[in-house]
DNA sequence: TCAATAGTGTCTGTCAGACATTATTAC
DNA sequence: GTAATAATGTCTGACAGACACTATTGA
C-alpha cells in the first residue's frame, strides 16, 4: 500500500478553500471573488488556491497566505472545515480541496467591488466546483458548534456590548434569543471579561464593554435553543 | 493563484488513514497494524495508505477500500476527522493525511496477531507521523460528538439492550451514567426500535431487545454529563 | 427463598424562557 | 417629562441526577 510509485497514484491537485463568513445588516453573508483564472474564469467562488509545498507549513499556513493575497485579510478567525475530493469536482483531475471556516468583523474586510463581494448565505448566485455544498457546510458547523462556543463573538470586534454579542450570536445562529436568559448565561460563564467602559449611542443608555477573556472556547451548556 | 504549472506546487503525497475505535473489555481500544512497507516498517501505525486516483471515488472510498483491504472490515461506521499536512509529518515529503474516524463493534474485526492489534487509548505505544495526535483528536471527536448523538451505538451489534447501550456510552465518553436517567432520556428521544424480543443472561431479568430506529443521528440534548 | 439484573416512580436542584420592572442616557 | 435601550428580578416548566422501589428470571 505505502508503495513508492507515487507517480500516478497521488497525483491528486490539492487546494484550500476558504467561506469566509461576516455579519452585515443583520444578515450572514459570505465572501465570494471572482476567478481571475480558468477554470472558470470570471465566475463567482469561493477564494482559494493551490497549496504551495515549497513555502506552505500546513494546510492552514496555505489558507492563511491565499487570504492575505487575494482578499486582503490576516489575523481572522480560521478553523478547517473538511476535506472535499474526488474526480469530478475540478475539471482539471481528481482534486482535493481542504476547505476552512474563517469568522471576521464586516469592517475588517474591505471589499473591491467587481472583484469581491459579501453576499447572503441565503440567497447564492450558482457556484462552481462544490461551492455551495461547502458553503452549506460551514454555515451548518457554524450554527452548530457556535450554540456551545465563543465562535460567534469572532463577528464582532474586540471589544463589543453584550447587545452587539447577543445580536451576534442571533443572527450566527439564525434564531431569538431572550436578551435576560443571554445576559445571565454569558456572564455566568465568565468568559467575558469587564473592560470598565461603557459605550453610549442616541438617547439611550450606555452599555458596558466587554471583550472575550481567552481565546474562542466552548463550553456545555448551549446558549439559547430557540425561539420565544 | 489557479495557475496551470502543477508540476511542483501541488505535489503533496495524498494519503487516507483511520482511526477505527471499539471497544473491548469496557476500555476504547484503536486498532493498530504493523506497517509492512518503508517508512517506518515494522513499526505499529494508524492503517492507512495512498489515494489511487484511478479508482477512488473521493477519499472515503479510499478509506473504505484500504480498511477492506488491509483490515478486512468493510461496512462499519466512517466519517472524515480532520486533515494533516505539512512537509515534515512524513519523511517522503510533504504530505496530506485526510484522517478519518470508524466506529465498529469489536466481534467484527478479527485481529491477525503480530500483523494487527488493538491498544488501549489510554496506553498507547510510540507512534510514527503524527498518529498519535490524529488518535487523541479521534477520542475527543467521539467524547464531544458522542454526548449528543447516537455514534456510541455504532459500537455495538445492530440489535442490543439498553444495558449495552448505556456501557457503550459510558466507556464511549469516560464517563458513568444514571440508568434510570439514561433510559428515561433515550426512549423519549424516539430513536430506538423495540424489537419485541428479549435477551436474557444468567441469573437475571431478561433485557428488551432494541435498535437504531434511523442511522446515526444527532439530537440536541446530551445523554449524561459526567459522575454521580 | 436468594442473587442479580431490568425497569419504574418520585423528589429535588438547576436552569432556560418569559416577562415585568427598574436604571440610565439624550432630548 | 418621553423615548429608547440597558440591566435586573422573579416566576414557572422542563429535565437531569439521585435513589428508593418493584419486576422477572434461574437456581
């Protein structure tokens, strides 16, 4: 099995892909690109590339360098997804793409109209490749692992409220939640850590600051099922 | 980025290999082979092996076709764990593992001794590449996934008691469940069928025959946290 | 009868959803 | 004061863990 021709037997393409989720207008939506190459040229996709076995660490140092090259944005919340392969997804051979699931502020993406565009999880243009069924993926394992997780709060900035982090988590998960069961939830958790300062917007009052007190975690027990 | 010269970019070696779990003697035990070919030839490892491009469909039929091949299992539970690359992690090169995990019931693997083996999770041997983090990522993937959903259950028979079923998910998870919380939750859940048999051992109450009303599923509260 | 396991009933603490109420700002 | 949002308090139903209790078998 573990033979030594390895000439025909692995000549598979293998690529990274990324959906990179954010949140605008209180909607989930995804960053899609234009292909500046064939196949496809021209075409909305997802952004990715080849994995480059020369300079790349890993699968996700090649998705890390693809993003920075081709949309512009590093240091973003960025897990893998899954792997996708076979013959016919690339009509260029039998491919393997290691597909990733990235989490951003909107406003740290700065969109090249044209070029790039964020557009509703709910309403995709058709998609080359498996595209779609990725990025249905990465919206199911969103909305799954984000109901037990700090995933969500990877929409927002630094420092956030805990208005802006429920409404996160709302529409990350696609349901309601009641704002008193949040509150007490979260801050029982102790996950947040209390910044001190508080943000005031048009007549009304100002909301305590919060930021995430390590890294994006999970925890067991689920923030809000469902609706009200 | 999607250029045309594939020669040296994309020449990553393109590799399946499975963490098959199951369990014997109340312990999770992974299912180790001595690897017949360089590298590391010998030595205990993670069965596994090349994606043919030729004849695999995608890389679960890959694992399949290498699980049946080297393993002699065919038709157990599979799904994709994650994927590992990078240019160190084999010594022919920079490489891809798509990393899958199989749950089986134990009676279904018969084990060629000296050839193959199955060691205790928790007292594993050296390891060559980085199997040995694929099998802990393996282990929690089952921990995580197996609280809420029926994935325990792949480890036994396709009819079973619900006395076997709690000892699958307690060595499943390391944890100890209430029987009478157990069966309360996983009848309410609907996700048995009574078979109208029973089974009966020595000395004791004959036990309700049931199985799986669907596949593998997933429901979205957990069966048992923890101790007592 | 006993031993052993299968299975039921019930109490209790925890906690999420619901919702009423209070607090703090700009105007 | 009003409007608007932030934050708190409290009731209630669902449910998991605990555990006592009953049921059914072989010997």
């Amino acid at each position: 099995m573990y033979g030594n021709d390895m000439t025909n037997e692995t000549a598979a393409i293998s690529t990274v892909d990324a959906v990179v989720l954010a949140i605008v207008d209180d909607e989930l939506k995804v960053l899609l690109h234009t292909r500046p190459n064939e196949p496809f040229k021209g075409y909305w996709a997802l952004p990715g590339g080849f994995i480059h076995v020369d300079e790349d660490a890993d699968a996700e140092s090649a998705m890390r360098r693809i993003l920075k090259d081709k949309a512009g944005v590093s240091g973003l919340y960025l897990e893998q997804l899954a792997t996708y392969s076979g013959p016919d997804r690339d009509p260029r051979g039998w491919s393997i793409s290691i597909a990733h699931l990235a989490l951003v502020p909107s406003a740290r993406l700065k969109i090249d109209a044209g070029k790039a565009a964020l557009v509703s999880t709910d309403d995709l243009p058709e998609l080359p490749f498996d595209h779609k069924k990725i990025i249905k993926d990465a919206v199911a394992r969103l909305r799954g692992k984000g109901a037990y997780s700090t995933l969500p709060a990877s929409f927002l900035g630094k420092d956030f409220t805990l208005t802006e982090m429920q409404s996160a988590y709302e529409v990350a998960l696609g349901i309601r939640i009641d704002a008193s069961s949040f509150r007490r939830k979260v801050l029982s958790l102790g996950i947040l850590t209390d910044t001190g300062r508080s943000r005031q917007g048009d007549n009304r009052r100002p909301a305590k600051v919060y930021r995430l007190a390590k890294g994006v975690g999970t925890f067991d027990r689920t923030l809000g099922h469902s609706v009200g």
